[in-house]
C-alpha cells in the first residue's frame, strides 16, 4: 500500500517555498507584487495543509506550526502593502536611471512610476519568521512519520527546500513578464539552488533504507519496479533540466528567459517525482 501524508506535503511545500522568497526579497530588486504573490500562494498552501490535516490525521505540532505560518505570511504581506508607496531601493533605482536614459536621449520626459523616498521600506527579514515556524513542524511531521526519525526528518526538511527554490524559480519566472528589464540575477541565484540542493535530495533518498532497495527489489514497490525506475528518470532528468536552464540563461536574447521559465515547469514536475514518489514508496 502507497500511503503519503498531503498535509506534511502541503507544510513542507509551503515552507520552502516561504523560505525562498525571502531569498530573492532580501535582494531589493523584484517588485513589491511578487512578494505579495508568493505570501499568498504559500501562505494557501498551509492553511490546506490544516484542513487536510484534521480530516486525514491530526498532529497537533504541526498543525500548530502550520497556522503559525498562515499568521506570520499574512502579517508580512500587510506589512508590504502598507508599505507599498516605498517600493524597493533596486526597483527605484533602475526606473529613474532608464527614465533619466530616455529624456537625455529623446529630449522627452517620460512620466515615471512614483516611488516616497521618504517612506520606509519592507524589512525582508520579516519572511524569515514564516518558514522558522514552519519548520518547527516540518521537524514535528518528521517524526510522526516512523522510525528512524532522523532520516524522516531530513528527508521532509530537505525536501522542502528542494521543492521551494524550483517551484520559486518557475513562479519569479512568469514574473520578468510583470517587470521587464528585472536583472537576471535573482532567477539564476534560484536556479543555482536548485542544482546545489539536487544531491542532497537524491542522497537522502538513498541512505538506507532507501530507493536502492526498491531499485534492487528488496522493497517491492507493487508496480514491478516501475515506481523505482521512474524515481531514477526523475532525478537525472531534474539535474539535466537545471543545466539547460542555466545555460539558456547565459542567452542576451529576453525571450532566454522566457525559455528558461518553460523549462522550469518541466523541472518541477520531475522534482516532484524525485521527491514525491521516493517518499510514497518508502512510506
């Protein structure tokens, strides 16, 4: 029997994903929108995961941790719309150099988003708390799931944050629509995660017991082998993707971008894989 628990699924999606955009906040140059985006996305994410959770199986933790990460999302996100007229120093910056840029070459003042200088500015730290709490129930997921606990507790830990920096990657993606001539940076710092994390994704999964005793038939996994081999396309397939997206990133073209956001929506699906599919079947 395949058994996999959605609502620790649910948290630990919802806290790498809460950790990642406090990555590329922290940076000063997406847009104030994308930040609000990702608090409700994720923020939906655990508060699914408190719904699933009482009606599958409660862990109480967990659970707790999870409204601890719906509380502290939507307090950032009216942080951040409170503060909105302050926009971000990067942003700021860029608008008035491309508006300085066009008027000296045109003679045309080009009338400007506004931004209040003088006003204060979002404190990206505040998308720290979120995935601290989280994490407290990631831990407590983690040891629910059965012995031995350490290796439970690795796996949903480094899973979340596996999941969280591609399922970011794709979503900041879609936002170089929003805000063109956003600099390549925060996305590629996303990507390079994403492969920095994929080694550690697939080790966990193999230390004992593992895929490598579904793979050798010790654990028999109901479909053959299939799920096993299906596991091992995913994972190498997730690392090939990653390379291909670095490198269309390398293109001066804009449309590499958009490339690149293409290819990390087939990333995710084969991340998913490598994560979702080894934790049913180990389950």
């Amino acid at each position: 029997m395949i058994r996999l628990d959605a609502a620790s699924f649910l948290l630990q999606w919802a806290v790498g994903g809460l950790f990642f955009t406090w990555l590329t906040t922290r940076r000063r140059e997406v847009g104030l929108g994308y930040g609000w985006l990702m608090r409700v996305v994720f923020g939906s994410f655990a508060l699914a995961s408190i719904v699933v959770g009482q009606a599958v199986g409660p862990v109480p933790v967990r659970d707790v941790a999870a409204g601890g990460v719906v509380l502290a999302s939507g307090w950032a996100l009216l942080v951040s719309v409170r503060r909105k007229a302050a926009g971000v120093a990067g942003q700021r910056e860029r608008i008035e150099k491309r508006t300085a840029r066009v008027a000296a070459m045109t003679g045309i003042d080009r009338e400007e988003q506004r931004f209040d200088k003088a006003a204060a500015e979002f404190p990206p730290a505040l998308d720290l708390v979120a995935p601290a709490i989280g994490l407290v129930g990631l831990v407590a997921a983690g040891i629910d799931a059965g012995s031995p606990a350490w290796l439970s507790v690795l796996r949903i830990v480094v899973g979340a944050a596996f999941l969280g920096s591609v399922s970011d990657a794709m979503l900041l993606g879609h936002w170089y629509l929003v805000q063109p001539g956003l600099a390549r940076g925060p996305l590629l710092e996303l990507v390079r995660w994403t492969g920095w994390l994929w080694p550690f994704e697939v080790g966990v999964m193999l230390l004992p017991t593992g895929m490598v005793s579904v793979l050798n038939g010790s654990i028999d996994d109901n479909y053959g082998g299939i799920l096993g081999w299906m596991w091992a396309t995913c994972a190498v397939t997730t690392i090939g993707l990653v390379v291909v997206t670095r490198a269309a990133l390398k293109e001066r073209q804009y449309s590499a971008v958009m490339a690149a956001t293409g290819l990390l929506y087939l990333a995710i699906l084969t991340a998913f894989g490598t994560d979702l599919v080894a934790r049913a079947v180990l389950a």
